[in-house]
C-alpha cells in the first residue's frame, strides 16, 4: 500500500521535472526570439529626409527623349549636388560635404531610378524623400549614442544642428525598407539588401535538392531491395552512416578539390554551392529512406510479387510509394540543414561580398547564412540590425521549411 | 497417448470407468440371476431388481457425458468412433439389465416342482450366455477385434441351445397340464437368456466399427 | 481425376536447417486439399514452393521436382511472372494494397497486361469481386481505399484479387485465422463455391475447417508427410497412429 503512494509520488516529480523543462526551453527562446527581434526590426525601416528635387536639365546629361540605357548608364551625380544646393542656400564647401554625407551615398542611383520612371519629370521639381545615411539612419533609430564628445560619434556637431532642423519642420521620415529584400549586399547599410544571398541560396538548395534526391532515392532502393545481404551491403551501409556525421567542412574541400580542381568548375557559383550541399546531403536522404523502406512490411511485397510482379515492379509501384513520406520528409529536413550551412560553401567561395543578385546558378553569389556572417563581421553599425533581420529571415525559411515536411507528409501518407 | 487438454482426457476416462462399472454390475447381475433360478430366493431377486436402477443410472450418466463432449470437443478419429459406439452399446448394456431383471422375477416365482433336467438344461444355456457376455465385455475394453467376431459367433450356440430348451419344456408341458404357468415362465426365462446373446453380438459389432471404422458387413 | 500439381522428393532448406524432409505429394485438379500439423511442421513452407514464394527467401533452398501441367515450375525456361500469374496466393493476414479497391483488383490485370480497354477492365474486377462475394458490399464504394474494409472484407478483396489474373491453382496459406467466425465461413463458403473453377490448396492450423471444406488432407509433421487420402478418412479412420492422435488433440 505504501509502495503505491511513493510511486505516485515519483510519477508526479516526474512530470513536474519535465514541466519545468518545457518551461526552461519556452522560457530561453522567447528570450533569443525577443532578442533577435528587437534588433532585427530596425532593418525593416530606414530613414528619409523629405527633399525638393529640381530636375535641372542642365545639370543632366539626359532628357526624356533619353532611352533606358542611356539614362542607365549616366550619372546623376551632379543633379545630387544641386539638389542639396537647391535644399540648403549658401553653404561653405565644408558644411556642403557634411550635409551630403547626411543623404546615403546613393543619392545619384535614387535620382536615377525615379528618373527612368517619370521622365517627364525633367524641368520640374518634384519632392522626394531620399534615404538618409547608415550614420544619419542609426542616430535617428537611436543607435548611436548623442550625448558624447563629438570625436567619439560619427555624426559631428554640425549634422546635428541640421538633423534637429530637419525634424523640427518634420522632414526627417522613416519608411518600410523594401531595399532589404530588392538589393543585393552593398558597403553601404542603409542600400544593403538580402535578395542576392536569398536568390543564391535558393539557387544553390535547388541543385542541391535536384542532384541529392534522385540519386539518393534510387541508391536507397537499389541497396534496400535489390542487393543481398552480405558484408559489402553491410561495408556500404556503414559508410553512408558514417558520412552522415562527417564534419561539413570536409564536403567543402571535396567541392573544392574535384569539382573546381579536377572539374575546373567555376568558382563562388551555386551550381558548385549546390553540388558540394548536395553531397553533404545525400547521406541523409538515403538513411532517411532506407529506414522508409524497411518500414513497409514485407506483406505488401509479398502480395504483390504473389499476383506475378517483378521485383522492379514490386519496389516502383508499392513499395517506394510507401516509403516516399518519410523519404520526403528526411529530404526537406536535410535541405533545411543544407540551407543553414557555411562551412561547405566556404570552401567554393561562395561566401564572399556579392553586390549583384546572381541571375542563374552560374553567376557568382553568396548564400544566406553566408551572408549574416558577412555582416556580423562589418564594422559599420548599421549593419548590426540587418545580421539580426538576417538571423530572422533565416529562422522564417526553417520554420517554414519544416511545416512544409509536416504537410507533405500528412498529405502523401497512405494509411496502410 | 493422453489428450494435451487435462479436461478431455478425463472425460472420455470417465466414460470407459463408468462402462466398465456397468460390465461388472450386469456380469453380477447375470449370476445372481441364474442362482435366483436355481434357489428361487425372493431376496435375491429383490437385489437384482433394485440394482438394475443402477445400470439405468450409468447409462444416463453415459449419455450425457457423450452428449457433451459432441458438443463441446468435435471428437475426431478415435475417440468420434468411441463415443459413438459408447452410445449404442450402453443403449444394449442397458436391455441386457432389463432382460436380467425379468430372469430373477421370474425365476423366484417357478415353483420347486420344476424337473432337474430342465433347470440344468436352463442353467447351461444361462452359464454360456454368462461367459458370452463376460467375454464380450473383455473384448470391449481390451479392443481386440477378433475375439469380436469369435464372439459374435457364438451366439449360435445360445440360439440352438434356447429352441432345444423350448422343445424340452413343450414337451414336459403336454403331459403336466399344472406345468403351464412354470413353462410360461420358463420359457419367458429362456427367450430373456436368448434376447442377452443377441445383444451381446450388437455389442460387438459396434466394437468391430470402432476398431475398424466400418461394420463387419461378412 | 487428374493431377493439376505433382511434386516428388521435395526437400527444404533454410541454411542447415531441413525444413521439407523428401516429401512426394499430388494435388487433384477442381478438389480443395488441406495441409494440416503442428505448427513448425513444414506445411507453410511446402505451400510457397508451388509458386515459388520461397525464391523470395535468400538463405532457402528448394530441390526436387514439382510440376504442373506437367512443366517443371523450377526449369529455367518458366518465368515465375508468368507461373505466379497461374497459381495464386492469398495470405494469413489479409494484406490488401493501400490503393483503391478497384486498383486492388485491376492491378494484376493491369501488370499482366490483359487490356487496355477501360471498359473490359472494369469488367474484369466486377467478375472477381462478384466470384469473390464481395461486389455486392462494395459496388457504390469501388474508390475507397482497400484498407478502410473490415477484415472478412480484406480477405475477400485479396481473393478477388488472385482471381483477377485468371489462375488455376489458388494457394491459401490460413486464410481465416485472422478473421471472425462468421467471416470466416463466410470464406469457407466460398472456397467450396470456388472450387469449381479452380483448384485450392489451404493449409490450415483448424481440423474443423479442414473437415468442413476440403476433399483431400494431408498430414505433415516436423517436415514429413506422414499420411494423405479422402478428408472423411483421414477424420474418421486415419492410417496412421500419428495421424489419429494429432486429429485427436493428443499433441500438436
């Protein structure tokens, strides 16, 4: 009798343990969640300065009869510092270059891309709100601390006067920083933007997913179904498990060495991204759905081997079947992982500054992961929020990755 | 080799106990019969009439057991052929009783005026007939099936014996006109006797079918 | 009276270990036989020789002859495709396909390649499903998943199935013994009804059933034949003293 009251005693301590770590868990990642968050959520907005733009035709070397291409190529640089001369009457050269490191470096690129929209605009003034500088961007976010001697700041003394000027007549704005997710990466923070780690990291997962899965599918059936038991079937099975847990650097070096050494492959692009990803990856998809296949019972093959199906038959028709949801899932879990690697792609180069959003896997680029950890190397601060809105976009991608498996697999699951 | 299930194999041992005590009851019941008809003692007929309710008993205790292990065991091979033979053969067990029983009723009431020579002659025929019987109940517990047939054929015998005896007593009877009421009985005595060899020869026949699956049809 | 499948000094292996022990035994066209002993006795084993089942099996090894329709099923020139497509098979757990019940059905025709033709092929499973008793049951239902079926249903769907590709033999390997009573003579009913067109071999762990549904029986035990003849023989008066005391529940 005693005996059961300690036992439900322990039962209940055991839960209470376990509760409490639930709670520790929940408790540590809305802290990170929080953490990220925070920081992060400053790289969705960035600073603006309402300006008036004069569209001086002589300070242009472009009209609107201009084609696309002419007004590509030529700079506005000029019409940026005649603006600046139309917004702030009789500056000295040097309050002049100190109001034009207010306004982001690419002033002229803004004027530009307006430009090739409304042509018409030329001879006409049209008010604008331009982005501010990372500096400018960070003070307003409040970043940067105000309150120390102007040696230690990088916004001096009399950006200040004008900053409070500014805001004071209520043109200093803050706007939904679309450029995070239309730019690829740029020196300058406040232009910085995700898309082309984003696009070279999709290009890199594709080839990956492309080259891992067959192969791994088919590799697993073949080892699965067709060979026969024996000490080379057990050496091989061995040695895929082993893979799995081979350090992923070293997949970066085999990238490296026969791909780009022994295949000359191009360096730094996610064709040779993906393939080096892609055998990391492959171990896992075919332990994923080697242990599919051995789940489905053996009475389904013997039913249909019974009506006179051939073994190839037998494997295609009923069996992989079976074994595709939790193949599936083993697949998209593994491209998760292959998502979130550096390691791999350090070695082909593909981590690296690419300011062009790469068109194809044969264009050079960087990966997502990659390109946090480039940022989280900058000194400039302004990038400091955009590794955080990385970190975040990143953690989005998983999640949504891993519901996808969720899914997927709820939806190709045959109950048998 | 027992049946694995305990249950069973107790049931059919208490069908081959329970036949065996009805053997050894009628063989009982054959001699006290017969030494009714020689000592016409009353008392010992009241015994072999009151235990002949025991040969119905057991054959109702027989019956039912059969009748359960049909239901409940589908008995095959073997122990289907002794089951179903058990049934008929209690079924003769139990007019052989009956047969016995009309022998001691009539035999204390024959009066002592009765010539030695018949009640000789009927002794015989009831002795061969004792052994018959006696014989035949071994050959039902032992299975041995040609002592079956052996036996089955000397029912013959009894049957000679029985017509000599009624010849015997016709005879006595035309020159007693007394007699006839004794020669009723005799002769009732007699046929009784002559019916238990009949009998008999059923009971091995059906140990015939249980030793080989099919009658004896020579 | 004709034999459909003769089979002379069968022996089994698995690895050492001998499984079938010389074992010679012939099957009567349009009859239901019945394979019965103990369990472990080989009678399972013996089965899946017929249609080659054991090849299935890396460590088992078959000798012996075994014909049917006087064509050696182990000679290199049979396809075992082509012989499984003769002798068909349904199993101690009914193990109906996660697909449809119409795919369940067609897929052996469809694998066969007997037609093309949607509307012949539709044919083709109703005539199964209704040999098989089950059309009626699942006429309005022919897309559900084989699966959502009870049992007696399973087992049924797997027989119309083997009957779909038009066999002569039907193997049974104790077809009931995962199913109810009345699914089961459910079953046993149709075994009798089936008999007429084909020729079944049932190995069954149930005496009962064994006398209820077959015309011969044959004994095996630990890997030999000890006794084969007429069902109401082996049930009323076996031969063999083994026999009589398997029968009669003395060991197994």
């Amino acid at each position: 009798m005693s005996n059961i009251k300690k036992r439900l005693s322990a039962e209940r301590r055991f839960k209470f343990y376990g509760q409490v770590g639930v709670f520790l868990s929940l408790l540590f990642v809305s802290l990170l969640i929080i953490k990220i968050f925070s920081t992060g959520s400053g790289a969705f907005f960035r600073t603006t300065i309402e300006t008036d733009i004069f569209f001086d035709p002589e300070l242009m070397n472009v009209d609107q009869n201009s084609s696309d291409k002419e007004i590509s190529r030529a700079s506005f640089e000029k019409l940026a510092d005649g603006v600046i001369d139309f917004n702030f009457k009789n500056l000295s050269e040097d309050e002049f270059i100190k109001i034009r490191e207010m306004y982001t470096r690419r002033f002229d690129y803004q004027l530009r891309d307006y430009f090739l929209k409304n042509k018409e605009v030329i001879n006409n003034t049209v008010t604008l709100e331009i982005s501010a500088s990372s500096d400018l961007d960070q003070i307003v976010k409040g970043n940067y601390p105000r309150n120390v001697p102007e040696s230690q700041r990088k916004i001096n003394d009399y950006q200040l006067t004008i900053l409070d000027e500014l805001t004071s007549k209520e043109k200093i704005g803050s706007t939904f920083n679309l450029w995070f997710f239309t730019n690829g990466d740029s020196r300058d923070p406040e232009t910085a933007g995700i898309l082309g780690a984003i696009m070279g990291s999709l290009y890199a997962l594709m080839i990956c997913l492309v080259f891992a899965f067959p192969i791994g599918l088919f590799a697993s059936v073949y080892l699965e179904e067709f060979t026969k038991p024996g000490k080379m079937t057990d050496l091989i099975e061995v040695n895929i498990n082993n893979l799995a847990a081979v350090p992923s650097i070293v997949f970066g070096l085999l990238g490296l060495g026969m791909l780009i050494g022994v295949f000359n492959m191009p360096f730094q692009v996610p064709l040779v991204g993906g393939l080096t990803l892609g055998f990391m990856t492959l171990p896992t998809i075919i332990i994923a759905c080697r242990s599919s296949l051995r789940a489905v019972p053996p009475s389904i093959r013997h039913g249909a081997l019974a009506l006179g199906a051939t073994k190839v038959q037998t494997t295609f028709h009923h069996v992989v079947p079976l074994a595709l949801p939790g193949t599936l899932t083993g697949t998209i879990i593994g491209m998760a992982q292959a998502l979130g690697e550096t390691a791999p792609l350090l070695m082909v180069g593909m981590v690296a500054f690419v300011m062009e959003i790469p068109g194809g896997p044969l264009d050079p680029a960087t990966g997502l992961p990659s390109q946090i950890y480039l940022w989280s190397e900058s000194a400039e601060r302004g990038f400091i929020e955009k590794t955080s809105a990385g970190i975040m976009l990143l953690l989005l991608f998983l999640i949504v990755m891993n519901l996808a498996a969720i899914l997927i697999r709820r939806k190709v699951e045959v109950k048998w | 080799m027992p049946h694995t299930d305990k249950n069973y194999e107790n049931q059919i041992n208490s069908i081959n106990e329970k036949l065996v005590k009805m053997g050894s009851i009628l063989e009982q019941q054959f001699s006290d019969a017969l030494k009714v008809v020689a000592s016409r003692d009353q008392n010992l007929a009241n015994t072999v009439i009151e235990k002949d309710s025991l040969i119905n008993q057991l054959n109702h205790e027989i019956s039912d057991l059969v009748f359960q292990i049909i239901a409940m065991r589908q008995p095959m091979a073997d122990d289907l052929r002794f089951l179903f033979c058990s049934i008929k053969i209690i079924r003769d067990l139990e007019r052989i009783g009956d047969h016995l029983t009309t022998v001691a009723k009539k035999g204390y009431r024959v009066s002592t005026n009765i010539p030695d020579q018949l009640i000789e002659k009927l002794e015989i025929l009831g002795g061969k007939a004792s052994l018959m019987t006696h014989d035949a109940l071994n050959c039902l517990f032992d299975r041995k099936i040609a002592d079956a047939d052996k036996i089955a054929e000397r029912d013959h015998v009894i049957d000679e014996l029985h017509a000599s005896f009624i010849k015997d007593v016709l005879s006595y009877m035309k020159e007693h006109d007394d007699f006839i009421p004794d020669s009723l009985a005799l002769i009732q005595i007699s046929k009784g006797i002559e019916r238990i060899g009949d009998y008999v020869t059923n009971i091995m026949e059906e140990v015939h079918f249980l030793i080989e699956g099919k009658y004896n049809n020579s | 009276m004709v034999n459909i499948i003769s089979t002379k000094n069968v022996n089994v292996h698995y690895g050492d270990k001998q499984a079938i022990n010389n074992i010679s035994l012939d099957f009567m066209k349009n009859k239901v036989t019945a394979l019965i002993g103990p369990s472990g006795c080989g009678k399972s084993t013996f089965l899946r020789c017929l249609n080659r089942m054991n090849d299935v099996i890396e460590i088992c090894k078959v000798e012996g002859q075994i014909y049917m329709n006087d064509t050696d099923i182990y000679s290199n020139e049979i396809e075992v495709e082509h012989l499984r497509e003769k002798i068909g098979m349904v199993f101690q757990k009914p193990n109906p396909f996660p697909k449809s019940i119409f795919d369940n059905v067609a897929y052996g025709p469809r694998i066969h390649g007997f037609t093309d033709k949607k509307n012949e092929m539709d044919e083709i499973v109703v005539t199964a499903l209704k040999k098989a008793g089950l059309f009626e049951e699942v006429k309005d239902r022919l897309d559900d998943l084989g699966t959502s079926l009870s049992g007696g249903q399973q087992q049924r769907l797997c027989i119309a199935r083997a009957i779909a590709v038009k066999p002569e033999v039907i193997l049974m390997d104790e077809p009931c013994s995962a199913l109810d009573p009345i699914a089961t003579s459910i079953i046993e009913e149709l075994i009798t009804e089936l008999k007429e067109s084909y020729t079944i071999i049932i190995v069954t762990h149930s005496m009962q059933q064994a006398a209820r549904v077959s015309d011969k029986t044959a004994f095996f035990h630990l890997g030999n034949l000890i006794e084969e003849g007429d069902t109401t023989k082996i049930f009323t008066k076996p031969d063999n003293q083994k026999t009589n005391d398997y029968i009669t529940g003395r060991f197994g």
